[in-house]
C-alpha cells in the first residue's frame, strides 16, 4: 500500500470509493493535518504508525467508516477519539451547539445522551459555563465519553453520569440552565433502512427510539421542566421528517417550541422553553 514500494513515504492514491485519500488516512492516524502529512511524506515512519495506517486501510476496505478507522473526528473546535462505542458526531449537531452557546452560556448544563462527549466538552470548552453534566447510558460510550474528557482537559469541569435520559439528574437538588440533547430519533422501520455503513458499525441504541422515533424526545419533554431554572431552554436535535410532530409534542407537554433549520436547511433543532 506504500508508494512504490517504499517503507518510508506517506501514500496517496485512493482507496476503494476514492472518498478519502491515504494521505487523510495517514494524517488521521499521526495527528496531522492533511496538509502537514502531504509536506511530511517523505519523512521517516515511526514503526507504530506505519501500523495503525495499515490497519486503517484494511479496515476502509472492508466498509469501515472513516472516523472508526483511524479513531478520530473533527468536532467543532475538538480532536475528538472514536470508535464503535459510540455514534460518530455529525456537523449537524455542531448547530446544536452553536444555538445552546448563543442563547445560554452560564450555569450547569446537561448532555443527554453524550456518546463520544462531543457536545458536553464543546460547551464545556467554548462556553463559560459553571459545570458540564453528561448524561450516557451506554457503560462503553461513557467510558469512551471519560477518556475524550481526560483528553482535552478541560477547564470547566465535565461530570460523566451513567443513566437512561434524565434519570442521572432526578433527585440531586440541582437547576440547570440548559438541557441539550441529540437524542435517538429514528422509527425501527428507518433504521433497517439505513445505509450499511451506519447500520453495520455504529450502535443502534444512539440511532433508534421505539416504533415512532419520538420516545426520547417525549421523555425530555415530559421531564426537563423540574429540573431547569425558570425560563431556561431545552435544545434537541430532531429527526427532519417530524419537526411537526416534535412541535406538537412539547406543546402538548406545556412548552414553546421554536424550530430551526440546520447548515442544509433541514429543520434539525427544537428549542423549547416552558409556556
């Protein structure tokens, strides 16, 4: 896989799909920008990382997705690691982000449902919050969650709880100024149509929320007012094909919905304060 046979150059033809250089590959697995693994490609190859990017071909050969094959991803500000244990972070929940930074930066926060610790650690890292909770009930993503934590070291402190939604925040005597969710949103119907590279690798319990897709959601709704501060926000990425049903859902629950549109122009966030 090295160009012309040499052991010590960075390759750079295409794997299958051409959708990924061997040059990102190998940036992704040294650390590098794409860039200084282009300038750097004729420098010597420590033995350790000439291995991690052989196995990362093999493993986009063999469908892996890109982030799991090299163990990292780009999130926001953040160099984040990754892998099965938890689903991929995607640029549409950097919105969320974005959003939840614009209208609330201080306080304690909550991330329900924190995987990798994307958002919990992108708030934690750009806001001037207090103290970031995140939220997992997944025992392999919050440990996956604790290590991305030790990683980036953040200056506001970043608390792992393990628990299903909101149930890690009930009874602790604690008000928090935002809860931010990118909660599961698909129907079972929709994930068995998934495209394999998702269905086959990431897990399906970040990705399916019973037969509607709105369980989560429905659960946020239904307890998230007792435990924020008056007039705070409850931010939530949705599911595009029901921002209607989503809107439906918190009004019925006693919250102002407000939706918005994602770098696509897809409605992808439901803000919602108490009415």
């Amino acid at each position: 896989m090295l160009n012309g046979g040499q052991e010590g150059t960075t390759p750079v033809k295409r794997h299958r799909g051409g959708q990924e250089t061997n040059a990102a590959v190998w940036a992704g697995v040294s650390g590098m920008t794409i860039g200084e693994a282009w300038l750097r490609r004729d420098e010597p190859k420590a033995p350790e990382l000439l291995a991690k990017y052989r196995d990362a071909v093999a493993q986009l050969e063999r469908g892996v997705p890109f982030a799991y094959a090299v163990r990292r991803v780009g999130f926001r500000t953040l160099d984040l690691a990754i892998d099965r244990r938890a689903l991929i972070p995607r640029p549409e929940t950097e919105g969320l982000v974005e959003l939840v930074l614009a209208r609330c930066s201080t306080g304690v926060v909550a991330d329900i449902g924190t995987g990798s610790g994307c958002i919990a650690l992108a708030l934690a890292l750009e806001g001037q919050f207090e103290k970031v909770v995140a939220v997992e009930r997944s025992a392999a993503a919050a440990a996956l969650a604790r290590e991305n934590v030790k990683r980036l070291s953040p200056k506001t402190p970043v608390e792992i709880r393990e628990g299903n939604l909101l149930a890690p925040l009930v009874d602790k005597g604690e008000r928090y100024g935002a809860i931010v969710s990118n909660p599961p949103y698909l129907t079972i119907a929709e994930y068995a149509a998934l495209d394999r590279s998702v269905a086959e690798f990431e897990p399906p319990e970040a990705l399916v929320s019973g037969r509607d897709g709105l369980e989560a959601s429905r659960s946020l709704f239904a307890g998230a007012a007792a435990l924020l501060e008056p007039g705070r926000l409850l931010a939530i990425e949705i599911d595009e094909r029901r921002a209607d049903a989503i809107r439906t859902l918190g009004r019925d629950a006693g919250w102002d919905v407000e939706i918005h549109a994602d770098l696509f122009g897809c409605p992808r966030y439901a803000l919602a304060k108490e009415a």
